[in-house]
C-alpha cells in the first residue's frame, strides 16, 4: 500500500521531493486488526468459527430463516479483510446472541436428517460456543475492536485534524495498555455471564498431559511447560493479541506522529509557543522542506521577519492541510466504481465511466452546480450555428 519502492509514493517523490507521504489512517487500524487476527492460535480460532457459522446458516435459507427466528437484533457478518468494520461486526452478532446463536445450531442438528455433514458441522459448533475458553477468547476480541472501531469512525469525519487523530491514537493505546494488566481478570468474570446464558460451568477445560523430554547435562534446559489453562490462555492468547495491537499502531502511525511533532502548533495559533521554542519548530519546518541543501522556506525568518512571514507561513499552510488523516470518501467511491463496473457496465465507455466516478469523489461540488447555465453551455457548443 505505501509503494515506497516501485509505487505511487515513489513516482510522486521522484516528481516533487518535497511533497510528504501519509498512510491512510483507516486503512492503517484494519492492518493493525489484521496483525492481531494472526498473534495466535487462538485469535485464528475464533475468527475461524464465526466464518464457518456465516457460512453454514447463509449457504441455505432455511437454515438462515432459523437463525432468523432465533436472533433478532443482529444478523451474522461475512469477515473480510478489506472491510474495516467486518470483524466487530461479525462478533457483535455472536458476542450479545450467542445462546440464540446456539439454540439456531441445535435446531439444525435435529432437523438435518437428510444431510448428516450439516448435523455434524452444526453439532460441532454449537459445542465449540460452549468452551469457556472461546467465550473468554470473543468476550476480549470483542472489547479490543470495539475501541479500535470509536478511532477509525472518528478518523473518517471530515474535518478530523493530525493533532486530533494523534490524540485519538493515544487514548487507544492507554487502553490498551491498561486493558493488557487487567483486562484479562474483567474479560473472565464477562465470560461467566454468557455461560450462564449457555448453561455450563465457567471453567477452563483441563490441558493434555505434556510428555517430558529428559535432558542431558551438557543441554540446556526447556522452560517449564504452563499446567493452568487459565494461565496459558492469558500468555499465548491475550497478551500475544495486545502486545501486536500496540506494537503494529506504534509502527504504522510512526509517521504521524513525526508529523504532528512538526505540524502540530500552527493547528492551535491561540496558545503560539514562545520565540526559543518558535524558532526551534521553524528550523525543523526547514530541515523537512530542504532538498539538496535548498529549502522552500527559512525558519529564522518564519520566526523574525514579520515582512515576509505571510509568505512563509502560506507555504508551510497549504503543505498542512493537503495532509489528510484518511481517503475514506475516495475509497467509498472507489467501492461504487467496483460496483458499477461489475454489475452495470455492459457497453459503458471508460470515458463515461471516468466522468461518472468523478461526480462520485465531488459530490459537494456537483450538487452546487447550475444546471440551468450547464445545459445552455452544453447547447451552444453542440448547436450546428454558431452564436456571434
């Protein structure tokens, strides 16, 4: 996506220098629920579990108006990679129905008998809903996306700002941070609520006896191998889930934030540091525009000359404000056009196709347009006398 090789970031470096790269923000939080999706075993699991589920109530639909009885607030979401709000989706449904989810699941079993593999695959999944592990495992999925999906809704506001977006980004790694000391503890005593709904006991399923290798005195020594499935859960399970979050938003936000350490003062203009700290942001604002020991801009005299300030301070502006925290309305346009493209273009031309896309994009221009003065102009330029 970032093209910093062989892409569009490159061609557009090479082109202009001085022009600044920053990742799509939404794009970024789907990537970071991507990373954390494949931190273990377990996380694939679960996700693994809901898809089959989609996929057996949606492949009939008798099967899905049984599901249909049984759930009445949420239906049950396709996971897909792409879309950013597919996984909090697709565990909503589960997280607050998962004992309609289940008696759905039960339903099939004993009225498949025609088709004994959809019986068992229902059989299957129905216990699968009743390991206390997996209810552990949804339960903190589920409270890690749904703050991760607060950022990414905010970031798709049109007027959502760097400063803010950072700020946003900070507060989600707080919680997360604190969610890794104790949040596994809450995460337990929530789980104990949906097997009360399932009627089972909150309990973790003993583990498999390990097989001990004996080892030489010249060896070195295996780390005793974990005996609570409790405590297992927690090591390879949550703080693996965790440690990526924060580790993938610190690594993909690197550059917004190196951003906002530079940009960030010109967005609040009411508290304007003093002239040390002024002069200091100037000479950084400097050092990013130079290319070949030439700069756009001196930051001394952003700081000093009041005579020629404006001028400087237009430049460092509209570098600012051609930074945009996302492409959420470019990539919603980019959906239609997939859309329009797949179902409707029988003899469409890309010509036609182009124009259409591009109405799409600047839906805010377009609706402000006299037509009245469009159609004229269209006439006069189609008409076969020419008006002198």
């Amino acid at each position: 996506m970032k093209g910093k090789k062989i892409g569009l970031q490159k061609r557009i470096l090479d082109l202009n220098p001085l022009a600044f790269y920053l990742p799509c923000g939404s794009h970024s939080l789907n990537l970071v629920i991507c990373d954390a999706a494949q931190s273990s075993l377990n996380s694939i699991n679960v996700f693994g579990i809901i898809q089959r589920l989609f996929l057996l109530f949606s492949a009939s639909t008798s099967r899905w108006n049984v599901l249909l009885s049984q759930t009445t607030n949420f239906t049950l979401k396709r996971l897909c990679e792409t879309r950013w709000e597919a996984k909090i989706e697709s565990l909503k449904a589960i997280r607050y129905q998962i004992s309609s989810v289940h008696d759905a699941l039960i339903t099939i079993y004993e009225t498949e008998t025609k088709t004994p593999d959809i019986a068992h695959e229902a059989q299957t999944l129905a216990e699968q809903l009743k390991d206390y592990s997996f209810l552990v495992s949804l339960i903190a999925w589920y409270n890690v996306l749904f703050q991760i999906n607060v950022v990414s809704k905010a970031m798709q506001a049109k007027d959502m700002d760097l400063v803010q977006c950072a700020e946003m980004l900070k507060k989600c790694i707080t919680f997360l941070e604190n969610y890794r000391t104790f949040g596994f503890k809450q995460a337990t005593v929530d789980a104990k609520e949906l097997a009360e709904e399932l009627n089972i006991d909150a309990i973790f399923k003993p583990l498999k006896r390990v097989r001990r290798v004996k080892s030489h005195y010249d060896e070195n020594a295996f780390n005793e191998p974990i005996q609570n499935p409790e405590k297992k859960l927690e090591v390879t399970f949550f703080n693996p889930l965790l440690d990526t979050c924060l580790s993938s938003i610190n690594k993909r936000f690197e550059q917004l934030n190196e951003y906002v350490n530079i940009w960030s003062f010109l967005f609040n203009l009411d508290n304007f540091p003093i002239k040390n700290e002024l002069l200091k942001l100037g000479k950084q604002l400097q050092e990013k525009l130079t290319v070949n020991t030439k700069s756009e801009i001196d930051g001394a005299l952003l700081c000093d000359e009041l005579i020629k300030l404006y001028s400087n301070t237009w430049i460092v502006l509209r570098i600012l404000l051609t930074l945009p925290v996302t492409i959420a309305s470019g990539e919603r346009s980019f959906s239609k056009l997939k859309l329009i493209k797949t179902y409707l273009r029988n003899t469409m031309l890309q010509d036609r196709l182009n124009s259409l896309f591009m109405l799409s994009i600047e839906q805010d221009i377009a609706e402000n347009l006299d037509f009245s003065s469009l159609i004229r102009d269209f006439a006069d330029q189609k008409a076969r006398k020419v008006r002198f």
